[in-house]
C-alpha cells in the first residue's frame, strides 16, 4: 500500500499528551484529494461506518459539537421518541494541533448475539504550523473506542486503544492545480498488542485506507443547506415558502430515508425479528418461491409496522382496542404471523390460499382467509349465483382498522379509497408499498404524470389542451429497441427512483395523490427492504392522535363490518374520483366486470407472475 522507503521518512509522527506512542500501519502517498473532501468522507464515514466493514450494521451518532451529523437525539426528537447519550473521552493534545470538532458515536453489529455494540470517541484536529495558506493545511482524525483491553474488543473493531487518519503534507498539482498529499493510517497499540502486527491486523488497516482512497476518488457530494429544507441535516422539512407536492417530490432514496422514523429504532427491531424468527421460516417453508427474501422482506416490514404504531398510538394494548390491522392481499402470510407472534391484533385475506399458511400455526392460519376483494363500487355488477362457493369481501372494514397493502398489485390504487369507504368521517390510516402498475379496474395501467396531476387538479404545465397526448407519449418514451447502454441505464435510474416518468414513480404519485384527493395526510418514506419497489405511502398517520381518545371503547371482532354513515362532502369526493377513473375505462359497469373477472381467475392461480409456480387451485 505505501511506496517505497521507510514508512516514518515520508510520514510525520503523532505526538501526543500523556506519553502515548503511536506507530505508523501503512500509508499511501500522492493521494490528489483537496483537505475538504478528505474532510467530507470523513463526515461520510463517521455515519456510515458498514463502508469499512461488512460486520457492522451502521453508527448511531450520539453528539456531534459541530452539528454537521444528524444525532439520535435529533432524529428521536423528530419522530417523537427520545434518545440516550454517552459522554465522549477526554481529548488528547496532540502536538501541532488543535482540537476543531467531537464526535461520539456508538456502532451497531448485524448480529448482536455475537458481539455487543462498541462507543467511540472521534476527534478531528486541524494544524497550526502551515499558517494562513489553506492549500497547505493538514488534518487529523482520531478514533478512541471506550474500551480498556484487547480482550473485551468486539470482533469488527481493530485491537488497539486508538486509530487515525493523518492528512500530511498537501501540496499542489500545477497539471491539475488539486492538492496531493500523503494519506497515512495510525494506531495506539494495547500493552499485550504483538510486534510485529498479525497479519489480519496489518490486513484491516490496509483496508480502511483502501476505502478511504476509493472514496476521495468519487465527486464530491457536499450538499449545502438549501438541499435539506426544514432540518439543515435532513431531506424531509422546508424551510422557504415552496412546499414539495406529490408531483414534484423527489422519490431518491437520500430523499427518503427515515422521513418518518429514526433509522436505529426499526433496525433494531428488525435485528430483534431476524433473529427470532428467520432461520424458523425459513426451515419450514413449502412455496417455490426463494424463501430469504420473502422473509426477510416481510420481517423488514413488520419492523417498520410495530415501531410506527408505536409511535401513532402508545402502546400495542391501545392498538389492540382501538385499531387493528387488516392485511389486504396478504400472500404468503408471513408478514401476518410476525405481527400476530409479536402481540399485534389483525387478519389478512387473498384471493388464493397458499401452502404456507398451513405450516404457521392454528391461531394465525384462523385470521388468514381466502376471499375475492369485490370493492363496494362493484357490488351491483356482480350477478345472481356469481360467486357461489367463495367467500367474498367489499373492502370495507371496522372502524379505526389499520390497512396494509403491501405489493398488493391490483389493490394498490384501490388502498385509499377503500380507507376513505370504510370511514368517511375519517379515513382509516394505511400503509401501501406499490409494486405493480393496475388501474382501478384490474387491468394493466401504465399511469402518466398527467394522470397525477389531473387527481390534484394541478393540471397548469403539465398537460395542456391540445398538447395532452403529445405530451404524454413523450412521458413513457422509451430507449431505442438494440441500444442496450441506454436501456440499462435507464432501468438504473428508474430503480433508483431518479426517473419522474417510470412507471413505478408514476404508480406511486397516483397512489399517494388519490389518498390526498380524498382529504387524506399522506408521507412517503423509504422502505430497507430487499427490493428496488421500495417506497412505502403512509396515509393518516397523524389521525392517530386525534382519535385515540375517542375510540378507546371500541372493541369490534375484525371480521365484523362497522361502516360510518359517509358524510355528504366525503361521499361527493368518492364519487367524482370514481367517476373520473372509470371514465376511461368505459364506465362503471365495464369497469366492474372487468375487475370480477379478472378476481376470478387469480383466485383459480391464473393471470399473475410468481403466484402461478404452483398451478391453480384445486
């Protein structure tokens, strides 16, 4: 890693307070970065620290004396939580620098069963022997883990009582005019750390340099306050007078991370879940479908659930009286049995049983059933004898229910609205996680930027009479048929989000504009599940709050149907919506038909991607 000729020739040593000895690990010289950017991907790996191993989970920020990083009292204190704080060690004096910033931080394992969390201390100091020419300016950063010998250090950590990155001897590069410098890694040993390194210690500071290198090499993405309205460490607020709309929203990930809870708290309960229950399902799924990752996906997601109720209503005792959750298009049900084990009171209902739900045990198969969603919109086009033998369901559910519509495909757009039919006073809360794109008639539905606006009434510059199909042809242009570059890159754009016009953003703008069309609040966060359909819609959530104190006396049994009386304004919003939608799609009667046949044959295994692998029913 270091070029030729003694390590300590080309690398200045750390002298610092107390008679610490801080030898040199390995260095790399020439690196062309400017001090910013080392400073940058410092702030970058402070927060993200699995970049340098894949054993950790990620850093929880305890404080930060600069407030450059978002901290767990910050995040806490933004999704109503509260958070503990650790106090950093003393720092020490190094010779030629000065202390310019503190940083605490607590770093988490992806298997806290073998090794516990680890807190550390991190002090970044600046020199005051180059003057005021800033393009010689040096920097050290310097890691103290609180930890007291070799022997108790968790396994992801180096065994050394101190690590530091040293920034030296920056000077410029006349052909490029960037500063290069020599980049150097340093550790304080343990009394009992053998001379020489093991070579699995020699190893892991070659490694952390590498990455440092790696990442110096990449843009600079220094994000300047503008780009984080309302909290100057966060993407979700606004602070000037423009507030984003559901049409102009950006859906990149960094956009939507932890908009509605810290980041920590459902990892934590994911870790929890993981543990107790994946290696179980796992073992005994009989699908044919790849069990990893539809169980680790639904345990994501009910992570996110329980730690969203929560904070919406108190405690799961509340919830249990109160709400309740329905599952609609629940699948292989593992996402029901994860929140039924864990205490969470609700039901879930597909079109077609799965095998799966036979190996989950008695009490959570008697809250799965096999029932055709027929939306209460459709109920008249359902002719006499239609269904006889199935058991059918008109999307309406008890007072207060909690909706969960997850890739529920042909539901997805329907989520909202069947909130707002089982409850016109107050639409029920929800969550939906779209996936496929179908209109509200079952087919197939490719939805534009237009079709969102027209749900908001924003119709002004974005389809104009006359030049409305034009404009909207153009919107799901796609790469040239042979163009392969421009085919893959576009399919990367669209599944990192940063495709307006894909028609997954397009699905998930109309899922989240008909909720708004109704009255509805609605957030839209990042979901960390293992899929590139990711982007969860959460309608209500604040309602919680208002009408906990209301329905603490409710205590309804969830197969049970309690429809509020819609209230005239609500019904009018309904039914201007639906009439809209269905306009194209040839009316309501057409519309209906076609949604009962189509229920029809994914109840007999027919008409659907992966739900087909087992064959129909019989």
């Amino acid at each position: 890693m270091s070029s030729a000729g003694p390590i300590s020739a080309r690398v200045p040593p750390i002298t610092a307070s107390g008679g610490e000895t801080w030898e040199v690990a390995c260095s790399q010289t020439e690196v062309q970065a400017p001090l910013e950017q080392f400073l940058e991907v410092t702030n970058l790996l402070l927060e993200q620290v699995q970049l340098n191993s894949t054993h950790l989970f990620r850093a929880d920020i305890l404080t930060d004396t600069s407030s450059n990083l978002e901290t767990l009292a910050d995040k806490e204190a933004r999704c109503r939580s509260t958070a503990g704080t650790d106090e950093a060690k003393a720092p020490p004096t190094i010779e030629g620098f000065e202390l310019h910033r503190t940083v605490v931080r607590r770093l988490i394992p992806r298997k806290p069963q073998l090794d516990k969390p680890l807190e550390q201390s991190c002090f970044i100091y600046h020199d005051t022997a180059s003057g005021p020419d800033s393009t010689k300016k040096q920097a050290l950063v310097v890691y103290y883990p609180h930890c007291t010998s070799s022997d108790a250090m968790p396994w992801y950590h180096p065994k050394v009582q101190g690590l530091a990155y040293l920034y030296a001897n920056p000077s410029t590069v006349e052909a490029t005019g960037i500063p290069s410098a020599t980049l150097s890694i340093h550790y304080l040993p343990f009394p009992d750390t053998a001379s020489p390194l093991p070579d699995r210690l020699t190893r892991t500071f070659q490694s952390l340099l590498k990455t440092m290198i790696r990442l110096l090499k990449l843009p600079s993405k220094t994000k300047s306050p503008a780009q984080y309205p309302g909290d100057s460490r966060h993407p979700n607020g606004n602070t000037d007078s423009t507030t984003p709309t559901i049409t102009t929203i950006s859906l990149t990930p960094s956009s939507l991370k932890d908009t509605i809870l810290p980041q920590h708290t459902v990892q934590n309960t994911y870790t929890r879940l993981k543990h107790t229950y994946a290696a179980d399902l796992i073992s005994r799924w009989i699908e044919k479908t790849e069990p990893s990752k539809h169980v680790f996906e639904d345990i994501s997601i009910a992570a996110f659930l329980i730690e969203l109720w929560g904070s919406m209503y108190g405690s799961q005792s509340t919830f249990n009286l109160v709400a309740g959750f329905v599952d609609i298009a629940c699948g292989n049900g593992v996402l029901v049995y994860v929140l039924i084990s864990e205490g969470w009171r609700g039901w879930g209902f597909d079109a077609r049983r799965r095998k799966t739900w036979d190996v989950l045990g008695r009490e959570v198969a008697a809250c799965l059933h096999e029932k055709l969603c027929i939306p209460r919109p459709f109920s008249h086009c359902v002719a006499g004898g239609e269904f006889t033998g199935l058991d059918t369901h008109d999307g309406t559910f008890a007072l207060g229910t909690f909706i969960i519509s997850n890739h529920a495909d042909e539901l997805t757009c329907w989520t909202p609205i069947l909130a707002t039919l089982s409850d016109g006073e107050r639409p029920l809360p929800f969550l939906a996680i779209p996936c496929c794109s179908h209109a509200l008639d079952g087919s197939r539905r490719r939805y534009t930027l237009k079709e969102v606006a027209e749900s908001l009434k924003e119709t002004d510059g974005v389809g104009e009479t006359g030049g409305g199909e034009k404009k909207e042809e153009e919107e799901i242009t796609q790469p040239a048929a042979g163009d392969l570059k421009a085919m893959r890159a576009a399919k990367q754009k669209a599944n990192a989000h940063g495709d307006d016009k894909s028609m997954y953003a397009c699905l998930t703008r109309k899922t989240a504009a008909l909720a708004q069309e109704m009255g509805m609040d609605v957030e839209l966060t990042l979901m960390r599940i293992p899929s590139t359909r990711n982007i969860g819609i959460v309608g209500n959530r604040k309602e919680a709050y208002k009408v906990e104190n209301d329905k603490k006396q409710l205590n309804t049994g969830m197969n049970g149907l309690s429809l509020a009386d819609d209230t005239a304004k609500t019904a009018e919003k309904v039914q201007n919506l639906l009439d809209r939608e269905f306009a194209s799609l040839g009316g309501v009667n057409s519309a209906g038909r076609t949604w009962i046949d189509k229920a029809k044959k994914l109840h007999r295994g027919q008409g659907r991607g992966k739900v087909n692998l087992n064959g129909p029913i019989k």
